[in-house]
C-alpha cells in the first residue's frame, strides 16, 4: 500500500484520539476554563474516541460526559478523585473496571454496551444510582455483585435477558437501600406469577417499580397477600375502606364543629341572642341577604304595577269587551 493510501486511515485515526489539544479546544469550545485542572466538568461526548486517554491534568472533574464514543475500555480515570458522575452509555465496552479509585463515585451509567457481569464496582462505596439498560446480563451470578453496593438506590437493569426468577429473593430481596427498580424488557417478567406482587412483598424499601409508584395502600395488599394469599388481600382492601370511610366522617364532624364554634360566637356577638335563620348554619345573619331580598320584592312590584296599567288601557279603549274575545277589528266596533 502507497504512503498515500496509509495517510488518510493515520488522519481518521487521529481524528478519533483524544488529544490533550483537542480537549481544552472542547473546552473553549464548551464555554469551560482552559486551564484544565479548573473545570469539574468535562464534555466528550458524541466524539467518535476510541480510547479515555491525556486527561490527567484534569483532576477536578465531578461529572464527565464520554457517551456515544467508541470506548472499549474504562481506563486512565484514576486521577479523577473527585468524580460524582460517570456517563458511558452507548460504547463498545465489554468489562466493568477501572473504577476502583473513584470512591466519591454517584452515578454510573453503563446502558447500551456490551457487558456481560456486573464486577470490580467494590471501590464504589457511595454509588446510589446504576444504569447498565441493554447489556448482556443473562444469571443471576452475573448481577450478584449489586448485593454489596449498600447505598444502590435506584437501578436500571432494563433490556437484559435476566430470566430466573431466583433473583428476586437472592439479588434484589438483598440490596438494603434499592428504592426504584426498572426491570422491564427481561424475560422474568413473563417467567414469573404475579411478578408485581412478588418484587413488592420481596424488596421492602422498593417505592417505584418500572413505569408505577408503589404506594402504601398497594403495598398494605401486596403483604397481606404474601401473608394469607387472596383471602387476606381481600380483607385488607375491605379495612382499607373502612378507615377511609372513618377518616371521612372524622373529618366530617370537625366541619361541623368548626361550624358550630362560628356559631356560638356570632350568638356571643349579638348579645347572646341565637337567629336561626337560612344562613345560620354557615356562619351568616339573614341580613346579609336582605339587600338582595328587597330588590326582588321591588322588581316584583314593578311587574304588577304594569299589569295593572295594561288593563286600565284596554278597559278604556274596549270597555267590558274581554280581550280574547277580540278576534277581529270589525269586532271592536
């Protein structure tokens, strides 16, 4: 091959490094500082980069954007003592690893790559959210690892082929913090008899499960279903609804209390003199509507006095002669 032909593909090859120049252009470009060790972001994504490489300088970095590359390897981010947030979505990785010294690591995004097991995250103690959506996870050994990160709170776990339902009592029953769970797009969902209920009256701090909150209520049915099955459920929603109903009249009797107190006090205010009138109930005297009350009786008034003007013209004019015995002029005559 001609150095011609060979100069094109170094140019491509180049142009997908991640260059210590064309990162601080980034950063320029990006509105960051350009002296590097003063910015706690960094922007790499939607690069083209094959490799994280020439970002020692940046050691303050909290939160860095490397999705949509052509990453194939977490590597060289050890100097990152800072790092928070770490977006790697949409890659070519095959392995979880060098993250052992990102201890004040948050938020990891691994989703849409090529990852087969969950490992290496024990230098991750204070990791509290986890995306590793549309990867290979196939057994329940392959995600055994999310046992020991004690404060994981939310996980994406989406678009695996996670199929055993084993992994409900020995992975997610032992994750002490997991909050939100999304689980959609794996086959235990149809592998499993009432997977809902399972996944609720098995993971007690779960508060959100794929597109649906787990509210209270729910979870009062789900543990009593656990408990006596669909009989006990039963009666569980049945003393639900009693003490919504309790709750109501409660609720009920301090209106009218209130009611009653607004009451006695407009009695006191009056001189001890109790008006049971139409508005009483609510708080008001009967002459707060008296000046509506006249001006109906006056629109009334009014109506009568032109009836009684109307027929005074007609007695004239047509003497004793009624008028809907007038059916034509030649009549009146």
């Amino acid at each position: 091959m001609s150095q011609e032909q060979q100069e094109p593909a170094h140019d491509q090859a180049e142009k997908s490094r991640m260059t210590a120049s064309l990162v601080k252009k980034i950063c320029r470009d990006s509105n960051l500082y350009s002296t590097p060790n003063l910015n706690d972001k960094l922007y790499l994504h939607f690069k083209g980069f094959r490799k994280i490489e020439n970002l020692e300088e940046y050691t303050g970095i909290q939160a860095l954007w490397l999705e949509a590359n052509a990453i194939y390897k977490i590597e060289n981010l050890s100097h990152m003592k800072e790092l928070k947030c770490l977006y790697l979505q949409q890659n070519m990785l095959t392995k979880l690893e060098g993250l052992d010294s990102l201890s004040n690591l948050h938020t990891l995004d691994v989703g849409n790559n090529r990852i087969p097991k969950i490992e290496n995250l024990e230098g991750c103690p204070d990791l509290d959210t986890l995306n590793v959506n549309d990867n290979r996870l196939t057994t329940s050994d392959d995600i055994q690892e999310l046992t020991k990160l004690k404060k994981l709170t939310v996980l994406n776990i989406m678009n695996n082929k996670l199929a055993d339902e084993s992994i409900i009592e020995n992975v997610f029953a032992k994750m002490p913090s997991l909050g939100v769970l999304y689980l959609k797009g794996n086959p235990i969902i149809n592998n499993t008899k009432n997977y809902r209920k399972r996944m609720i009256s098995s993971i007690p701090t779960l508060n959100y499960l794929d597109e649906l909150p787990v509210f209270d209520k729910e979870r009062r049915c789900v543990m009593a279903w656990a408990r006596g099955g669909v009989d006990a459920e039963f009666e569980e929603r049945q003393k639900i609804r009693d003490e919504e109903e309790e709750t109501r009249k409660n609720n009920l009797r301090k209106f009218e209390e209130m009611q009653e107190k607004s009451r006695q006090r407009l009695i006191q205010e009056n001189g001890g003199t109790e008006y049971k009138g139409l508005y009483s109930n609510y708080g008001l005297d009967d002459s707060d509507t008296e000046g509506e009350s006249d001006d109906e009786e006056d629109d009334n008034n009014e109506d009568n006095k032109e009836e009684d003007v109307e027929e005074e013209i007609v007695e004239a004019v047509f003497g004793n002669i009624k008028i809907e015995d007038v059916t034509d002029v030649d009549d009146v005559e």
